[in-house]
C-alpha cells in the first residue's frame, strides 16, 4: 500500500478536496488511513438514508473531527465523518459536500496498488455502490 499525505486549509472543502487529491494523483482505490482537524460547518446525511427519503443536516458550529473513513474511487466516495462539538457530544454520519475545513485537516490516504474502485448503480439499494476489481497488474 502506498501512502499520502496532505493538508487542507481554512475554508476548503473537506469531501471535494479529497476527490480532488484521488483524481489529481491518479488514484484507483483510496481509502482513508487517518483525519484529524477542525471544521466550522458540517454537511452530513444521517442514518436510514433511501433513495427517496434523506435526511440531509448542514450545521455551522465549531467541530473537531474525531474519525473520517471511507473509500475513494475515481468516480465518487463513500465516507463517514465523526465529529464532536465544544461539549464533548459526537455526531457523525454520511460526508456531503459543505463541510469547511478550519482551521486544518491533515489527512493520510492509502492506495491499494493492485486493486481498482468503481461505483455503479446497485438496485437492491437504490445507490451508486463500490465495485471491486482485484489484478495483478492493472493498466
């Protein structure tokens, strides 16, 4: 497995950042190895999400984050963002767009050298769900 490591800065864009930095470096099969910092607004779809019903929460407040994991394709991501606010209370659920760095995040991300992520459509759950090729050698 080879390893990444970058950092963010204020006002980036925690999710869209990450897809960038896979799509930028060519990335076939990320995942999060590690995530520490601070966001000031966290967009985040809760549990029991459907393809009809989804309840999607942005909230400004001061957060640290506690986890992030997660897969990154070069086609999209599946993460899951742990959070905790100024009282010690967690929060976490699905990543989305609009969730804003500040004042850091320093991330590790891990690349699977023989192993490529897609996501298609799965109609069992209605959502674009990770695919996994194994090979020895990929092009």
């Amino acid at each position: 497995m080879k390893t990444f490591a970058f950092r963010l800065r204020p006002g980036q864009d925690l999710k869209r950042s990450i897809e960038t930095f896979v799509h930028e470096h060519q990335l076939r099969a990320a995942l999060v190895v590690t995530c520490v910092g601070g966001l000031r607004q966290v967009t985040m779809r809760m549990a029991g999400a459907t393809p009809d019903k989804q309840d999607i929460r942005r909230i400004q407040e001061d957060f640290e984050i506690v986890s992030l994991v997660g897969t990154i394709s070069p086609d999209g991501s599946h993460l899951h963002l742990a959070i905790s606010d100024r009282e010690g209370r967690v929060l976490g659920g699905h990543l989305k767009e609009g969730a804003i760095v500040d004042p850091t995040a320093e991330i590790v991300l891990g690349e699977l050298e023989d192993t490529a992520f897609t996501r298609k459509m799965d109609e069992e759950t209605g959502f674009e769900e990770l695919v996994i090729t194994k090979a020895r050698h990929l092009p």
